[in-house]
C-alpha cells in the first residue's frame, strides 16, 4: 500500500527564495504546456498527449535559463499534473459537471495559483540526509520528523501553504491487521449530531467553520479595506489564509481521530452512502453539511479500514430515519424538527439518530449476508460445471 506523510519545512531566507523561484519556473512551464494543448486544438483540431509534452523537457532544460538549474523530475511532474487535469475535465465532460455546473476547463495558473512541485523518484533530486531533507537545487532543508516514515520512501512534493513549506513523502509498505473483536456498528451522520452510533454513543457538533466565523469575518474586511498590489494587501490576505487553514486541520483531526477510533474497535463499520452534491443544494443546510465534513469522515474511513483489514459498508440512505428499527413501521408525518421517536405499534421510544444508527447497521449486515449468498451461489454453479 501506500501512504503519504507530511512534514513542516523550515527553510532559511536563501532556500525559500530558491523554492519559490522553482515554483514559479513550473508554473510557467505549466502554462507554455496549457498554451501549446489549447493553441493546437483550436486552431489545427490536434491533440497533445502528456508523452509529446514529456520529450520536450530537455530542449526546454536547453533553451531557458530558469529551468537549467531545475530537475528534470521536476518539470516532468509538472507534464503529469497537467494531464491530469485534462484527464478530469474529460471525466467531468461525462459525467456532467459537479452540481450542474460547467465541467471547467484547465485554467492557467497566477502566480498565488500554483502551490507545489514534486519529484518522483527517492535518490534522483532528493534524499534524507541525517535529519535534514537534501533536495537538488535546494540545499539541506530543516524538516520537524513529528513521527517515523515507515515504509520505502517513492516520491516528494513540496508544497506552499499559508504557514509555511510542507514535504509531502509517498511511502510504500505492508500494512497490518488489527486483531479481531467481533464487533458490527451502524454509524449516523447528522448536524444536531455529528456522529451516532448504534451503541447509542454520539459524538456532538463541532462546527468549527460557524465557531471562527466572527474572526474571519474581521480579516476579510481587512482585505477588502487594503489597495490591491500592495504590502499591506498581501499581509491580510496570508493572515485570512491562515484562519482558513486553521480551521481546516481542526476538522481533519477530529475527523482522523473519530474514525480512528471506530476503526479499533469494531470489525465492520456500515454508514449512509449519501449524494453530498445534492444535499447542499439546500441553502438552509448546506454550510452545517459542508462543515460537518461528512464526505470527508466516510473517506477516512475507507482508508484507514483498507490499511487495518476491517470493512466499511455503504448502505441506502432511504427513511433510515423514518424506519422504525424494531418493527419497521415508518413515520410519514416525520420532520427534521422532532428528535425523538416514539413506535406506536412496537412502543419503541428512542433518539432519531440513535434509530437510524440502527437501520443502517441491519442493512449493513442484509447487505453481507446478501454477498456471501451470491458467492455460494457462484461457488456451487462452479462446482457443479
């Protein structure tokens, strides 16, 4: 498998001039590539491939001053990252856009656009040297190791955020399974809570977004006060940039955390496969549901459930809150306003989302026993030819 990690850089003045000047050097490589694929459809009906584009690294490399002093890698990636966005413009041409919107064709990049640039292969343009990163054209970069890689070492990317330089390894390795404990759950994601489970444990709202949204309002004044192009301008906006991405690893590691836990103590884990896009389509709910990070908790989930050998199921999301899950006797009249059920046929009295918690777990479970029937179907069709 492989599994990225993410470590702060501390460079000195000299090196973050160097790697902003080699930021800036594949930014513009990236736009040349984006001009010449746009240039050669619209005019002569041709389509540039990424390998095309990759055999004209070394005559770039000749040719400008910039790039002579950058790693091959380095403009290669660069190549790889703008296939990929055309690749994910085709995709979005398919399936329709996002929310209806246009698919979004590849833009060129400004230059607070373009935040990272990488190398694909450990020991060609960077290494570990002692506790220092070593990157070519870089120098011996000061790295805080706030834990251990495990694994082999694949490919960098040094990325610019609000804070400060970050190195982003890909690392290959074995997981382990965790030990078995025979446990199933059911987990409901909501707003009034954020997490329930089955076992009636609920994690409550953070809402980290809605907490800070008093300071952000105030930095965001302070940008829209200050002259475009100047210091001052910069300043408030690296200020607001931080606030943004403060609050973003907030939500990340409780999310991490939340599913972490979950991951440990129970074998299988069933949640809603819900349609995100479409949910947040009402403006009443939608900074509640964005904020939440549903989609990004399921995500974890999924990942950290590959990596410890347990399995996380998608169910259908249809009246699992209207479901009675003793009887299954279903509540019409029901509105996001009443929070608690009461069965008039079964008598079962309980949380909502505490119930849903639990018709998710049965269809879960439905759901494996229906995998594991197809499979014997299969296997005695096989052993009967």
């Amino acid at each position: 498998m492989l599994k990225a990690y993410q470590y702060r850089l501390y460079p000195s003045k000299a090196q973050e001039r160097k790697l902003d000047a080699t930021r800036e050097t594949c930014r513009r490589w990236y736009n040349d590539l984006l001009a010449e694929r746009k240039t050669a459809y619209e005019e002569r009906g041709e389509t540039i491939g990424k390998y095309e584009q990759l055999r004209r690294v070394k005559d770039h490399k000749a040719a400008s001053p910039w790039a002579k002093v950058v790693h091959s890698h380095v403009l290669q990636v660069v190549v790889s990252d703008l296939d990929q966005a055309f690749q994910a413009f085709f995709r979005r041409v398919k399936t329709g856009g996002v929310l209806g919107a246009k698919a979004g064709y590849p833009r060129f990049k400004g230059c607070n656009r373009f935040d990272s640039f990488g190398f694909k292969e450990y020991g060609n343009g960077f290494k570990l040297d002692g506790r220092r990163l070593r990157v070519s054209g870089i120098g011996r970069i000061a790295v805080r190791w706030h834990r251990q890689i495990e694994g082999t070492i694949k490919t960098l990317r040094l990325i610019r955020k609000a804070s400060g330089w970050y190195a982003c390894f890909t690392a290959e390795y074995e997981p382990t399974a965790l030990p078995a404990t025979g446990k199933d759950v059911g987990v409901d994601v909501g707003i009034a809570s954020l997490l329930t489970t089955s076992d009636g444990d609920t994690t409550p709202k953070q809402g980290w977004y809605r907490r800070e949204q008093a300071k952000l309002r105030i930095l965001q004044r302070r940008v829209a006060r200050r002259s475009k192009g100047g210091s001052n301008r910069r300043k408030a906006v690296v200020a607001l940039q931080r606030q943004h991405e403060h609050i973003g690893n907030q939500r990340k590691d409780f999310l991490n955390k939340q599913s972490h836990r979950l991951i440990v103590q129970y074998d299988r884990i069933a949640v809603e496969d819900l349609k995100i896009t479409n949910m947040v389509k009402n403006r009443h709910l939608a900074k509640s549901i964005l904020d939440a990070g549903w989609g990004s908790f399921v995500a974890r989930l999924h990942a950290k459930a590959e990596e410890a050998g347990r399995v996380v199921v998608e169910v259908n999301p249809a009246y699992t809150s209207k479901d009675c899950s003793g009887c299954g006797y279903r509540f019409e009249q029901l509105t996001l306003k009443d929070r608690w059920i009461d069965c008039p046929r079964c008598l079962l009295s309980l949380d909502r989302d505490h119930n849903a918690a639990l018709n998710i777990l049965k269809r879960g479970g439905q759901l494996r026993w229906n995998i594991s029937s197809s499979m014997d179907g299969l296997f005695q069709e096989a052993a009967g030819l």
